[in-house]
C-alpha cells in the first residue's frame, strides 16, 4: 500500500478541489459576492431566528474572502515543532505517572479506616484524570495528523497519528476519512458525518407522538441520564454504529460501523486502509492484555483503562459543544454551501487546560474548519485575522463549558426551519420552555 498515494484530507481547499465542494472563487477579499452548490445557487439575505429568538443574518462571504485574509506563514508546518509537542506530552505522561506511582503509596493508609481508601481512591483517580488531560492532547496531535497539519510529510503524518490514535483505540485512516467528509459538509442536514440533530418530525416520531405539544417537559435528572451516557459511550457508540451520523438505510448498525471496512462510511477504495485501522486497534488490545496479565488490573485500569475513558469524554465533550449551541443553525442542501457550514461551528474557552494541554482545539475551531491544515501553533493568529472577515459570523462562547454543555443539552433537542422566514436553515428548538416556542 503506497500511503502517498491516499486522497488527501482537502479541507485546505486548493484551488483544484474547489469544484467539489460547491465554492465558487467569485469575488475579491472584503466582498460578500454569492456563492453555489448548485445551478439554482444559495439564497442571499436570509434571516432565521435562532433559539434564543435572536437575529440569525446567514452568512455570504465566500471563501475567497477568508483565503485571502490569512497570512501565508500561517499555512507553514514543522515536523520537528510538531514531533516536539509529541515528546512533551509523552514525558508529562510518564513523569505524572511515575510520581504518582512513588508519591501516593506514601499518603498514610490504615486498612481499618474507611477514610484512608477514600483519600487513596481520590489521588488515584486525580492520577487517572491528569493523564487522560495529556492523552487527549495526543489524541488532538494525531487528528493533526489525519489533516495533513502534522508535517508537510503525508507518509509520516500517518506514522505517527497510526500509532498514537491507535494506542487510544481509534481507527486512525476510518476515522481520518470520515472526519474529512465531516469537514467538507459541516452543518449540511444530509452529508455531515457526525452530531447531525433530528429534526422536528424525526424528533417527534422517535417519541411516538405527533405534536409538540403532546411533548412533556424533559425533567432535568433525565437530562443528566442522557448526559452522562453521552459521555461515557457517545464516543464507542459513533465507531461501534455510526450513531449521530447519517442514516444509511438498507445498512445495519454494525455494518455502518467505523470498523467495518465495507461501511458506507468509506470509499470502496479505502477498504485496506480500514483494515490497517483495525489491525492497530488489535495490536493496542494484545499489549493492553499482556499488560495486565504482567502488572496486574490495578496498573493497568489507572496508567491506561481510567485515562482512556477520560479521552473518550473529552472527544464527546469537545466536539459536541464544538457544533452544538442555541445560536448555531444547519442547512438544507438548497442553502449549504463550505463556507456557511464552516461558519456552523463555535469557539469557546477552556482556559489554561485548552490552550497548554488540549493544544488549542477549543479556542481555534472556527478557523480549523475554514483551513484545516493550518497547524495549532498558528491558529490563533489566523482566527483573528478572518475574525475580520466573519464579522457578526465568527462565533465565540467565553462562559465555562460545563455550563454550556448542560445549556445546550436543555436547548438544544432538535432544529427546525418552520419559525423563521429562512426555509432550508435549521435552527435548534426544544420542549423545555427555554427560548423560542417549536410551532
């Protein structure tokens, strides 16, 4: 298999991919000329009104105009930085596990008080979350790979984001390929690939009802249920049977599978990769397995098992507030085109923990969707300057983000496009009394 001859992740957008996302190069920077994804074109000018019965003027720059406003030196990648930033979280790894390992067995400990094992089981999992803090930014280090932001180096780019998505039990090329997809129709109502809200109809017939009104209000303990149970299996759950992407009718859940290399997920041709995708994972078990047999279940579920579910939750927990929120709308395939659906998605702020450790995948999204083989370490001075572009369409959240987790997941059931004027632009409603009131 010749790695260099795989299609390319071409969120970049060159301009021999334009063609097949619908973008036209129309106009010059600073313009809003109308763009299309088909001979009918997008409308102009529409106005939704989003879930907190605000204004939603839908955007009509185009792509051009944001290529154009980001300096080149942005697009500069480096192995060596990138193979840096790899090093130093492997080390922050090792050295908080080995200190943990030497310095929390000295904690005094009575095996016939019950407050000891608390004081111990709380530092082993403080141990556990810290770790799986510097997991996840391996994680986001190998999704660099699978966009091409690691290096300019395609073969070593799969190297390294193989290895390390699969010791995260990831499909690193299934995931890769999908997630492309992802990008080249982010917030399109049919082609997305993940966190694809139902719409007011599906919504109602999973409930078994007609009307909105035969809706009772979603109390906020079963919130929490279907929160917590996103954060735990959202993740295995979306591999496992697709599940938030799209339908794929005639296909069962396992065969929809992010590990079946016949899924309609992927390209025919893409077949072999997906297998190379799932031999990682089998290797991944095979040393996990030895691992206990050789250190037994109790290293094994704090140095690997508890740090791998904590990844998992900040995979979900990241990219579901990356492309979930009141103000945020989706398009039908009339009104969608790259650069309105790149603009459907949000940046928030994770303090210290985002900018240092999850290497800026909170802070920079917007920008990561326009351009996404701009590396991390230059994301923040390329979002500022199509801040400038976007206006009114650049979109930032500044208030914690468990507070906006627990927001959206109140807000934000389902969308519809019957509120508003704006046909063909989605936005979210819900049935708990919170904002605009679903017809």
């Amino acid at each position: 298999m010749d790695l260099a001859s795989w299609p390319d992740n071409i969120s970049f957008l060159p301009p021999d991919t334009m063609s097949s996302t619908g973008v036209s190069y129309t106009g010059g920077a600073g313009t809003s000329t109308q763009e299309s994804t088909s001979a009918t074109g997008v409308s102009a000018n529409l106005v939704a009104i989003d879930t907190l019965g605000k204004k939603f003027n839908v955007p009509d720059y185009t792509i051009k105009d944001i290529l154009s406003a980001i300096p080149k030196h942005c697009y500069e990648r480096s192995l060596v930085r990138s193979l840096g930033y790899v090093a130093r979280d492997i080390v922050s790894m090792v050295v908080i596990g080995y200190a943990g390992k030497k310095l929390i067995p000295l904690v005094a400990f009575d095996e016939s008080d019950l407050y000891s094992y608390y004081v111990r089981g709380a530092l082993w999992f403080g141990l556990s979350y810290v770790l799986g803090l510097f997991g996840f930014g391996l994680w986001i280090l190998a999704h660099e790979c699978g966009h091409g932001a690691f290096s300019d180096y395609q073969n070593i780019n799969d190297f390294f984001g193989w290895i390390i998505h699969s010791y995260l039990m990831v499909p690193y090329f299934s995931w890769k390929f999908s997630h492309a997809k992802h990008h080249k129709a982010t917030g399109h109502m049919t082609r997305d690939m993940v966190f694809i809200p139902h719409t007011k109809e599906e919504y109602l017939k999973s409930s078994g009802v007609n009307t909105v009104a035969e809706l009772m209000e979603e109390s906020p303990i079963w919130t929490l249920s279907k929160l917590i149970g996103q954060q735990l299996g959202g993740l295995q759950l979306y591999l496992a049977t697709n599940a938030t992407g799209q339908p794929y009718p005639g296909y069962s859940r396992i065969a929809k599978s992010h590990y079946a290399p016949a899924s309609p997920v992927f390209d025919k041709h893409q077949y072999w990769y997906i297998v190379l995708s799932d031999i990682g994972i089998g290797l991944t078990l095979t040393v996990v397995y030895q691992w206990y047999k050789n250190f037994g279940m109790f290293n094994m579920a704090v140095y690997w098992l508890m740090p791998w579910l904590w990844v998992n939750h900040w995979l979900v927990f990241v990219t579901f507030l990356q492309h979930t929120d009141p103000t945020m709308p989706h398009y039908a395939d009339k009104e969608w085109n790259f650069a309105r659906g790149a603009a459907a998605t949000i940046d928030r702020d994770f303090g210290f923990v985002g900018q240092h450790i999850f290497h800026d995948i909170i802070e920079t999204h917007v920008l990561h969707h326009y351009v996404s083989r701009i590396p991390f370490y230059n994301a923040r001075e390329a979002t500022e300057a199509i801040k400038k572009v976007m206006g009114e369409h650049y979109r930032y959240q500044g208030e914690n983000m468990w507070i906006s987790l627990w927001k959206c997941m109140r807000l934000c059931q389902f969308v519809d496009d019957q509120d508003h004027a704006a046909k063909g632009v989605y936005m979210f409603r819900n049935h708990n009394n919170i904002g605009v009131k679903p017809t």
